[in-house]
C-alpha cells in the first residue's frame, strides 16, 4: 500500500526546515496528550469537547502539514535570489 501524496515527503524529513520539523513532532505530542486526557482524564463536559476540538486540529494538522513541507536547500536557495 502507498503513501498518500500528503505523506511522500516525510521519507525527507531531515531535510525539513528545523522550525517546521519542530512544529510537527509537537503535533504528534498534541495528539497523544488530547487522547491520553480524554481516556484517562476526568473531565467535565466542557474540558472533553475542548479536547475534542485539539485533537481534531492536531490530527488535520498532522495530516497537512508534510503536503507544506519545504526542502530546505530548496528555501535557502529562494531566500539568496530573493536577496
């Protein structure tokens, strides 16, 4: 089974910009801190709904973020022409 087109360039996640890597291992942190507090966290109704709502975000975000992705080499090169 492929890769989704979004998922492709996580086989270059080192090549990431540092700041975009960042960003993604702490959605990854998100989502197993939303579920963790849902499973195992007594919340009122109001605190579950607001979980709900970041692990729906965290898991778009996770899901978008590889198809945004820039190659850094590719950046720093637009960067200088832009300079």
């Amino acid at each position: 089974m492929a890769w989704p087109k979004s998922f492709r360039k996580l086989s270059n996640f080192s090549s990431w910009p540092a700041n975009y890597r960042f960003a993604y291992v702490l959605v990854i942190a998100g989502i197993f801190v939303c579920l963790g507090v849902l499973v195992f966290g007594n919340q009122p109704a109001e605190g579950q709904v607001l979980l709900g709502l970041g692990l729906i975000v965290c898991l778009v975000l996770g899901w978008m973020m590889p198809s945004w992705a820039l190659d850094e080499t590719e950046e720093k090169a637009k960067r200088a022409w832009r300079k």
